[in-house]
C-alpha cells in the first residue's frame, strides 16, 4: 500500500516538473538565472597578444575561461607587441592584451579602451657566473657594465614590448643599440626562443619575469642576475566593440585575477596604486661635516655611513658623486686616463673633468661655481649643479645646515 503511495507520488512530481519545463512560469516571485552561452556560439574572433603572453602559460588557460564566459571562440595570435598593435590597427584583430605602455598610445588615440589588468616586472638575466658582476645593480648600471665590458648580450629586436623596454634602458644611458658591435646579438624572434639562444650562447638577456619563472629549468646555464623600478611591466587589455566588454568584465573577476597569480602577474584591482620605484618621490638626505647618508622612499628608508662628509667650497655644497646619483639608479662611469667623470640618467648626461669648473651637460657646454674634486679618495661634485642638470629637486635648510636631493 504504502510502496502504491510512493509511486504515484513520484510519478506526479515528475508530470509537474516536465510541465514546468513546457509552461516555464513567468512571474515575479521567481528570478531567471541567465546561463553563459556555449562556447563558439557566437562565432570566432581574433586576439592580438605577445609571446610573453603565450609563452608564460597563462594564455592557455585564461582564453579559455574567456571563451567560456562570451561564447566566442577566440583565436590567439602571438607576437611582439609592436606587431601585435599593429594588427589591431589593420582591423585584423578585435582584442588585444599588450605590454608595451609607449607603444599602445596609437591604440588609445584610434579610440581603443586600454584597460590595465596585470603587471610584473623584467628581469635581466645571465650566465651562473654573471661575468660582467653586475648581480644586484640596477637595471640601468648592470646594461652600462655590460655595454663597457662588451659582453654577449641577446635583443629580440622585433619591436616588442620587451624589446621597447630594453631599448629605453639604453636611451636613459645616451647609448644607441643600433651603434652596438657583434657581441650585441639581435634575434627577431619570441621571448622563450631568445631566451634558449642566450642560454646557447651564454650571454644576458632582458626577459619578462613569468616567461622566465615558467621555463628556467630548462635554461640550465642562466640565472637570474637582477631587476630594478625601471623594470616594471604593465600588460592591458584593448577593445573597441562594445560587445567585447564581456570579456573585459570577466578579466576583473577574482577567477581570471587567481589565474594570473599562478603563472606570477600582479592582477591589477579597482585599488591598486601602479608605482615604479623609479618613479616614486624619494629622497636622500646629507648634513655638512657628517658621514650619515639619509634615504628614503626608495623601497624604504635606510641610514648609510659615507667615507668623508660633504663641505662647503665657495658657497657650494661639495658632495661625494655617488651619494646623491646611484641611490635613484644614475650610472657613474670614471675614465682614469682624462679623470673624468660621467653621470647618465634617465636621458641626460654630466660630464666632468676633475678640477675644471667646464662641464657638460647633454653636448651643451656650461660653467660650475666650483670643480669637482678627488677627497680622501672619493670624488666630490656641486650638489645643486649636478643634481639639476640630471633633473633632480634640491633643497638647502640653512638651519641644520642639510642638502636634500629628491626625484622626481
């Protein structure tokens, strides 16, 4: 009896529910839930991207969940980013993700939405036993050791986002890579295919971080030699098409941003604050008569003891060279033969002989209130002079008698 109950029970849920299904109710007690569509059901479209990209895998499995969420079936082409924006362009292309900020300027004034979604930074890297010793430099002091000592250097020379970066370090140094000799080996080819001929040819490289966290264990005569507020690197997201910013919607979600962990980018949130050390106010501070170095903003704030302390000369603040350049990543170069001096940053270059109040600064000849001058072994230059003439603030309090250079 009790087994006829059930039965007939069952058998009119089951009647009910495939009504439901027939005679769906429309009402506002119920709320619809609207299902993703099927993948490729809205056709094929093209994404314009980097090797970089590709090659540190994340591509693979965040495309996917894209497709997943539009319902396009999206097909990746890889590049350098030059090449890449410029396929978008063409109109060859309806999406992108780049990382090339000077470059995507043509994409944001054709119209396109640039919307930042992730960074991580440039790693220089290098044979294990880092001949050129320039492990822990800047970027820009390790590219100028390496660019005197003419050590084996690959460039992907495909006007890519890396190859853009690379290229600027250069310019910051007032070096034209174009004018580089043999041991400068340009490749025109991907990240991770470069990567493979500097491990070949033991020689350094400037690489993307994830492409080289991803493959290391296979560049087996590299390592990682050094990285520096210069090397910040910002991949975006571009569309044009209203219809698109489904997929933009889906790359702000904490799935798309926990995929971009894995495969070691910073996803970028609605609160996050993009600051390139070499970018952020700092400031080093120096007291005449006293040994103690002040440094602050630069990844934090330290206290360093100099060899001999700054002085007044002829009513200039005389302080040692590479207390107030090297903290925010200037290159100092020292030529015995000539005792001159060379001071390179960001694009402009001091250059001075000891003794002499003749200085250049970039090819245009000016005239110091006082020479720079050797001390108790170290070399001494007018604060406010040098300071300026590289773009650096300077500041002077009479009543504690202290010298604060900050940049920018």
């Amino acid at each position: 009896m009790r087994k006829g109950m059930l039965k007939t029970m069952l058998v009119c849920l089951t009647l009910a529910v495939m009504a439901l299904s027939v005679c769906p109710i429309s009402t506002g007690a119920f709320t619809s839930v609207a299902a993703n569509p099927a993948p490729g059901s809205k056709g094929t479209i093209v994404m314009a991207t980097t090797t970089s990209f590709r090659d540190s895998g994340l591509a693979d499995v965040l495309v996917k969940e894209m497709e997943k969420v539009s319902g396009y079936t999206i097909n990746l082409v890889a590049q350098g980013s030059g090449a890449a924006i410029s396929m978008v362009l063409r109109g060859d292309a309806v999406i992108a993700i780049t990382h090339a900020p000077d470059l995507e300027v043509q994409l944001v004034q054709a119209g396109w939405i640039r919307m930042p979604i992730m960074t991580n930074y440039f790693y220089l890297v290098g044979p294990k036993n880092d001949p050129a010793g320039v492990k822990g430099k800047t970027l820009p002091q390790a590219f100028n050791t390496i660019y005197e000592k003419q050590m084996p250097f690959v460039n992907r020379n495909d006007n890519s986002g890396t190859d853009s970066k690379e290229r600027s370090i250069w310019k910051s140094l007032g070096l034209d890579p174009t004018k580089f000799g043999s041991w400068y080996i340009k490749t025109q080819a991907g990240m991770l295919t470069s990567l493979q001929i500097a491990n070949e040819k033991g020689a350094y490289i400037l690489t993307d971080e994830s492409t080289w966290l991803k493959n290391k264990n296979q560049l087996t005569n590299l390592d990682y030699i050094t990285t520096s507020g210069e090397g910040l690197n910002i991949y975006s997201f571009f569309f044009k098409d209203p219809q698109y910013k489904v997929l933009a919607d889906y790359l702000k979600t904490a799935q798309a941003r926990d995929l971009m962990k894995q495969y070691y980018f910073d996803p970028i949130t609605d609160s996050t604050v993009i600051t390139n050390p070499a970018e952020t106010p700092s400031t080093v501070k120096l007291a005449i008569g006293f040994t103690a170095l002040s440094v602050s903003g630069l990844g934090g704030n330290a206290t360093k003891k100099l060899e001999a302390a700054p002085y007044i000369k002829n009513g200039r603040t005389m302080v040692p060279i590479r207390a107030i350049t090297e903290p925010f990543g200037a290159v100092v170069s020292w030529d015995d033969a000539t005792k001159t001096v060379s001071i390179s940053f960001q694009g402009h270059t001091v250059k001075m002989v000891i003794g002499n109040n003749v200085a250049t600064v970039d090819n245009t000849t000016k005239t110091m209130d006082a020479p720079p001058e050797i001390v108790k072994g170290r070399t001494f230059i007018p604060a406010r002079f040098v300071s300026e003439s590289l773009g650096f603030n300077v500041k002077w309090d009479e009543k504690t008698r202290t010298v604060s250079v900050s940049y920018p």
